[in-house]
C-alpha cells in the first residue's frame, strides 16, 4: 500500500551578493510517496511560483539563475 504526504512550502532566499537586488520567493508543492515499510521512494515537486510568478516544467530552469537577472531574455 502506497501513500502520500503533500506539503506546501514557502522559501525566502536571499544573498550577501550584489546579484540580488532582493529576495527572491519561492513557494511550491513536494509530493512524498511512502512505501509499506515507511520509505519515501518518490518526491515529486509542482506548482512552482518565484517572485509571484508560476513556473512551467522542466523546473531544472529555475536553477539557472540568469533569467532572474535579466526576466525578459
């Protein structure tokens, strides 16, 4: 029997870097699956937001921080 624990998170990063004028603001969702032995054996992420604005898939963008520098490239 599998399970699922959802939870709904919110992150504030910031930097001593001059890279970021201010914080960026992520907030998503993380799904857990749970085997019977009580072992996550899948995360899933989704609904990723970053300054108020949704992210499409594949997220891996998101870490390519370049286009927070410049949003409109």
């Amino acid at each position: 029997m599998e399970q699922v624990v959802r939870i709904i998170w919110h992150v504030k990063i910031t930097s001593e870097f001059p890279i970021f004028n201010s914080p960026l603001y992520v907030d998503g969702i993380s799904k857990y699956h749970i085997n019977w032995e009580g072992f996550v054996f899948r995360h899933e992420v989704s609904n990723i937001v970053v300054n108020g604005i949704p992210q499409e898939p594949p997220y891996v963008r998101f870490f390519d921080l370049s286009w927070v520098l410049d949003p409109q490239g």
